[in-house]
C-alpha cells in the first residue's frame, strides 16, 4: 500500500492545530518510526491513515484513494490500529473471541480464519490461553491480545502506538519478531514510540514530529546523527549512539556490536 500524507492539518473541535502542513509518503514494506514530544501530533497523523480522524485540511490518499471515499469501518480492513492501552480495545470473553472477531466482520472465510488463529495465537504467544478471558490475562498479555486481533484482519499496514510500554525483554524480543515477520509478509509496519531502542532496533525510517510539524525525516541512522536538530523535538538518540558521539566516531552507531567495531578501529589508528 502507498499512503500519501499531503498538507495535512487537523484542528480539534477545541481549538488545538495538532497537525500544521505535514507531507510524506509511505510505500510498500516499510517499517517506520514516527517520534517526537507528547504534543507533536504523532497519534494525531496515525489516526488518518484509516479514518478515525478526518483532515481539516489537506488530503490523505491510500493508493490514491482519498480517505474520505471511505468509511473507517472500510479502510481497517487494510490499515489496522493496535492501540496504546489494550483495555481500550478488548471486550469479547476470550481471546479466542477477540481474535475472530474483527476478521469476521470484514466477511473472512471460516477456514483462512481457522487457519489464521493457529498461525497468529502462536505468533502473539497465546496459544494456550485461547479460551481465557482478555481481563484475566497479565497486561502484557493483553498488549499481545491486541496485536493479534488486529494481525488477525491480516491488514496491509499495521500501526503500534507505543508497544514496547510496560514490556520486558522477552515482551520486547517478541514485539521484534512480529514485526519482521510482518515485514516478510509484505506489510508495512509504522510505530509510534518514545522507546529509541526499540525504534533503532526494528525500523529503518524514522520521522520526527515537533509541534504538529515534520522535523526531520530518513533513514534511522541519519536522523539520529542530527543530534542539535533532535533536541528541538526532546528526543534523546539510544544510549549506544550516545557513547559513540560522545566519543567521536564519525560513524552514528546503532546497535553494541557496531560500537565495539568502530571503537577497535579507533584503537588500531
């Protein structure tokens, strides 16, 4: 899927401009990050990509298709939105029934559902707590109930607002794994998360957000190299590449194993 954000703005019925002339494209299997401040109008820009919010101004094309052709009913059958806080998603018996239901709503076959719910119970790490009901289960694991749910729909884009929050590390690994299982699927997966290990770990794009405006927006090592511009957004680039700047390298390092790298050439000069 191609989502095309052009112009964007987005007032609130309160008076707040959330969103002031914001442009990009997102094309097939991308994994992209959108950060910046609470206030930056990520949340806000997420939610036009299936309609929950409609622009004020500007146009917000789905394979050149303006949102507005369309119901947001219509459109989460291709752009499916796993929420912040669980609770605010869940409401069926058991996450069985969670699971099935979105798919059944956009008139799935029983059997690709069937076959869908083994895949998708193993994937999100639920398998045995299929006949449990969602408020029984561990926050974590309702975190990963909505995911599946929404991964359920088998959706072309799949938007995670701030999924690795009150995750550990194996919350946090599993998170990894879906989205690259995702991403070899072919769908685009786009975040939105203050957690900069998790964004320089699972994503190659990263746009910035500061004021309802587009502040910086590329490849997720080149952003985190403009470290005077980050600061205008208070985003602090991941411990890793912190040590590597305050070091000197010339290289931005991501992850520990480039640190250790770029450091022994730095000792063999």
């Amino acid at each position: 899927m191609k989502i095309e954000i052009q112009n964007l703005e987005h007032t609130y019925p309160t008076g707040e401009k959330a969103l002031d002339g914001v442009s990009f494209t997102l094309d097939n299997n991308e994994r992209v990050a959108i950060i910046g401040q609470n206030g930056a109008g990520k949340t806000t820009i997420v939610k036009h990509f299936n309609g929950i919010l409609r622009p004020t101004a500007g146009k917000v094309l789905l394979d050149g298709v303006d949102i507005e052709a369309k119901s947001t009913p219509e459109w989460s059958a291709r752009v499916g939105y796993v929420y912040q806080n669980p609770d605010d998603q869940l409401f069926l018996d058991s996450v069985r029934d969670e699971f099935q239901f979105g798919a059944k709503q956009i008139g799935m076959q029983t059997g690709r559902i069937e076959q869908l719910l083994v895949e998708v119970a193993e994937l999100v790490g639920l398998s045995d707590k299929l006949d449990v009901n969602p408020f029984d289960l561990t926050q974590t694991e309702k975190k990963f109930c909505a995911i599946g749910s929404i991964v359920m729909m088998d959706p072309e884009v799949l938007i995670f607002d701030e999924p690795t929050m009150g995750q550990d590390v194996v919350g946090n690994d599993r998170l990894a794994h879906i989205i690259d299982v995702l991403h070899d699927q072919g769908k685009m997966c786009v975040t939105i998360s203050h957690d900069m290990k998790f964004v320089v770990r699972c994503f190659d794009r990263v746009i910035v957000m500061c004021h309802g405006h587009k502040l910086l927006d590329g490849p997720t090592r080149e952003v985190f190299s403009q470290v005077d511009t980050l600061k205008e957004s208070f985003v602090v680039p991941p411990p890793i590449t912190r040590i590597g700047q305050a070091l000197g390298f010339e290289k931005t390092v991501l992850t520990l194993d480039e640190l250790v790298e770029e450091f022994s050439k730095e000792r063999a000069k």
